[in-house]
C-alpha cells in the first residue's frame, strides 16, 4: 500500500484529498451560501455597511425565493434593530429597509417568547412579543405596498399573523398572496403547513393532505417534497416525540415519506441551491425515526456534516447537533 493512500479520506460525495484535520461540525445559519454569510457579518456591524447588504438584496429582488432566503437569513441576527430604522427614515419610500425592519422585528419578536421554551411566558413578555409584531406588520405592509410585486412581504406577515392570532381567513389569503407571485415557494408553503398544524388551530389531517397536494402538485424535483416528511414530524410530535414510537413506521407514514422524496431530494431534477440541506436533514430524521436506516443513510452522506437546526431540535432542542452526529454514526455503521 502506498504511503499517500493511508493519508486519503473520503468524503460524503467521493471526493478524495490528503489528510488535513477536519473542521468540527457545526450548524451553519447561511446553510454554506457566500452571499448570506457576508450578509449576516455585515449586519453585525451596523449601518455603515448597509450598501454591502443592499447591493445583494437588489440582486435578489427578481427571485422569490432568492429574496426571501437571504432577508429571512438577515431576520435572525441580533441588533440589526438598532440600526435599520435609521436606514429606513433616510430612505423613504424605498422598500429594502422596511422589509428588512420588518422582517427583524419579527426576529426580534421571538426572543421575548422562545418557541420552544416551554412552561409560562409573563405577560411583560407577551406584550412585548405583539408590540414588536405588530411593528413588523405596519413595515412589512409598507413595504407589499411600495413594491407589490414581491413575495417576500407577505412571506413575513404570515409568520407574523400567526404570532398575533389573525385567523384562518387572513393567514390563508397572505398565502395565497405569496403563491400568486411565487407558486412553489418553499418559504411560504413551510409556512401555510404550520399554520395547518393543531397548535395553530389545524389539524394533521389538513396538514398532511396540504403537504401531500402541494408536493404533488409542484413539479418534479421541487424541495416541496420536504413538506410531507415534516408533516409526518409534526405527527409524531403531537404524540410525544418519543425516538421509539411506532407512529412514524407506520406503513402510510413509509409510503408517503418515499413519494415524496422520490419527487424531491431523490429525484435527478432537485437542485441544491439555498438551504437544500434544510430538505435533506427533513427527510433523514423522518427516515431514521421510520426505521429505515439504509434511505436516511443515503441522505447522510450527501450531508457529511451539514446539519440544520431544523428539525434536529424536535430531539435536542439546546443542542440539534447531537441527535444529528449521534444519528448520523448509527446509521452509517
């Protein structure tokens, strides 16, 4: 054996080097996108970089999905509060920095009530929760208003409706008002699926069947597929997120979870741009709670060790990344 082959490693995909130490895993809030993570690290540093950040939401403006990916990767990064109302009192009239005000602020909102925090939350911080929402909804209208042609608006007044109990009625019609501009948009079908969902006044079976419709009804290779398998997650938690429940072996669960990834992460035409890894982690927690350890190790070694947040916390919600590393080695072996 050659001395150089005892150095090799082989990556997820079939890649080859020589030895070099690993980087440790960890979960990236720019899911490996260039564009986002010099986007996120400019809005650490205040308002004097906003043209970096404007130049590439610009880009962004003629797709959706592009769109609503960066500035819902921007939404979560702490301070931009502080400065962007100054941006957008500079540049009035101009949409950018009230969608990304708006879009902060229903960040902002949920670090007054963590989503899955648990136990009570005060009313001090209920209050604060709708205050901060509803700024969100006055900017974000602003904004669908100055440039009706963009989805990602109505993108964010979902999420925000939510949080503030507008009812089944609104919430669908800002759906519909993100299909009209961006039929397949994966954000905002993310979105309607939760709001389906029993915590929200749904129930599974709504849930289920919209996530299967909507799978069904996008084309081949489209990341909707992703909705079923976390339709059958949200299933399997509402009866007790137990690792060991039969509930998602269940033969409907095995069919539905195959369909679905056959016109999505296993299907030729699925193109990994954007947070394509969120689809992939969806699925490979489906299949490995569902028993089927060899499709969930497939999907595994295209991740290598690109975890998500989502839906990993359903097992670990202080640290997503154990289940997934810990998961991740059971199934390889």
């Amino acid at each position: 054996m050659r001395w150089t082959s005892r150095l090799t490693v082989r990556q997820a995909e079939g890649d080859r080097f020589l030895f070099r130490r690993r980087a440790p895993a960890v979960i990236d809030p720019s899911f490996g996108d260039p564009r986002l993570a010099a986007i996120r690290a400019a809005a650490l540093e205040g308002a004097g970089r906003w043209p970096l950040i404007r130049g590439h939401l610009s880009a962004a403006t003629g797709d959706a999905e592009d769109l609503t990916f960066l500035v819902a990767g921007l939404h979560t990064v702490a301070g931009v509060e502080r400065w962007i109302g100054e941006v957008a009192a500079a540049e009035p009239g101009d949409p950018l920095p009230l969608l990304v005000s708006g879009a902060r602020h229903v960040g902002w909102a949920r670090h007054a009530r963590p989503p899955l925090s648990g136990g009570q939350v005060s009313q001090e911080r209920q209050e604060v929760f709708r205050a901060r929402l509803e700024i969100a909804e006055e900017q974000l209208l602003a904004a669908a208003e100055a440039a009706p042609h963009w989805a990602t608006p109505w993108y964010f007044l979902q999420v925000s409706g939510r949080g503030l109990g507008a009812g089944a009625e609104i919430a669908e019609r800002r759906f519909e008002a993100v299909r009209s501009r961006s039929p397949f948009d994966a954000a905002g079908h993310r979105e309607r699926l939760r709001q389906l969902l029993p915590e929200w006044g749904g129930t599974h079976e709504e849930a289920r069947d919209f996530a299967r419709r909507s799978t069904l009804a996008a084309p081949a290779g489209s990341p909707l597929g992703e909705l079923v398998a976390t339709a059958c997650l949200e299933g399997w938690r509402e009866r007790g997120a137990d690792p060991d429940s039969v509930f998602m072996t269940r033969p409907e669960v095995l069919r539905d979870l195959h369909e679905a990834a056959d016109r999505s992460v296993r299907h030729q035409d699925f193109v990994r741009r954007r947070d394509w890894t969120l689809s992939f982690n969806t699925f490979a927690m489906a299949f490995v709670l569902s028993g089927d350890h060899a499709s969930a190790r497939r999907l595994f070694a295209v991740l290598g060790r690109q975890a998500t947040e989502f839906p990993w916390q359903y097992l670990d919600d202080r640290s997503p990344l154990v289940p997934f590393l810990e998961w991740r080695a059971r199934v390889s072996h």
